[in-house]
C-alpha cells in the first residue's frame, strides 16, 4: 500500500492499483498516437517496446533502423 496525499487527507492506494492504472494510461496516450499519425504520411516510431541496455547490445541493427 502506497499512501497518496491529496487535497482532502493521505488516501491509501494498493500497488495493484497504481500499477494497472499506469498501464491503461500509457495504452490510452499510444492509442492516441497512433489515431494521430494515422491520418498523416510519417511512418510511426517504435511506441511498444521497451528496450533494456542489454537488449540494445543484442539488437543493435533493429534499434538503429527504429532510431531508438
């Protein structure tokens, strides 16, 4: 439990919680991404991998072809 300070008090919050709503929002903002650049002509960027610095090393030649 992770206790949150708010204008009306100290709420607690369940981990689980915070974690699926910080996942449910960054699918909102990449879906809002992709509704953007649907209507263009720019090819999108990697938005839905994350990269660790060993997975740098292993794929290099994919992560300089997606500028990463």
């Amino acid at each position: 439990v992770i206790t949150d300070r708010r204008e009306d008090g100290m709420i607690p919050e369940k981990i689980g919680d915070i974690l699926a709503h910080l996942f449910l929002h960054d699918i909102h903002h990449r879906g809002q991404v992709h509704a953007m650049l649907s209507g263009t002509s720019v090819v999108p960027p990697q938005l839905d991998e994350f990269l660790l610095d060993y997975d740098v090393r292993v794929r290099r030649d994919e992560v300089e072809r997606l500028r990463l």
